[in-house]
C-alpha cells in the first residue's frame, strides 16, 4: 500500500467536501439570509476538519499534496462547465461534498480506521442539509 497515495486521495476529497460545503453555506447565508441553515452548514464543516485534524493530522496531508503533478487537476467534465441556475448550484455542490465523505470514509479506514464512522456522519447529516436546502429553492 503506497500511503502517499492514499493521503493525495484524503487530501484532495478533504478540500472537495469543505469547498461543497461552502458554497452551499454562502447560498443559505448570503442568498436566502438563513442564519440557522447557514450555521449548520458551518458546524458540519468545523466538523469535518476537526475529524481530518484528529485522525490524520492535516499537516502530513499537506506534504503528499502535488497538484502540479495532479493528472485530474486541468480536467474539467461538461457539467462542471455550466451551472444553469442556483438549484444546479446547489446540487452540485452537495453531490460534491457527498461523494468526498464517502471517498473519506473508504479510504480513511487505511490511515485511521475509527475515521470512517466520523465520515458516515458527515456524509449523512448532508443529505438531511440537501434535503433542507433543496425545500428553500
């Protein structure tokens, strides 16, 4: 198991779930001016950086990080190209940070196996935040 991989991997879905979450919580804060969605969008991000912290120490991250050297990095799908309004924006965003907990959760199990019922969490409290946001659109 190269472990410098694996790290690249958590590193990269970390910064993709975190910049999901953010996106949606400026829509809830600045948009719709929903302070109590907004918050739990924050926390849940908190959250997750607080688990990265305690689980795989995000400085060691860091050091694996190569995105000049990243084969996906100037990659860019039709979809990602064309957002059509706030709801494909939201979607997106949250289909984002739902897929990176999932990755999290697979292949945190190899660093810290106790990571993965963190990232289950996480992942599932989105889907509730998804369910909640998707009902203010």
């Amino acid at each position: 198991m190269n472990k410098k991989n694996i790290y690249r991997i958590l590193d990269a879905n970390l910064n993709r779930a975190r910049e999901g979450i953010r996106v949606t919580e400026e829509v809830a804060r600045l948009y719709f001016d929903d302070a109590k969605l907004s918050s739990k969008f924050k926390r849940l991000r908190h959250e997750l950086t607080r688990v990265a912290k305690r689980d795989f120490d995000e400085k060691k991250l860091l050091t694996f990080r190569d995105t000049e050297k990243d084969v996906g990095a100037d990659t860019m799908g039709s979809l990602e190209k064309r957002r059509v309004d706030l709801n494909s924006i939201v979607q997106a965003n949250l289909r984002r940070a739902e897929e990176a907990t999932r990755v999290l959760e697979e292949f945190g199990k190899l660093i810290n196996p106790d990571s993965a019922k963190a990232f289950k969490r996480i992942r599932f409290r989105l889907y509730t935040l998804e369910q909640e946001t998707l009902q203010l659109l």
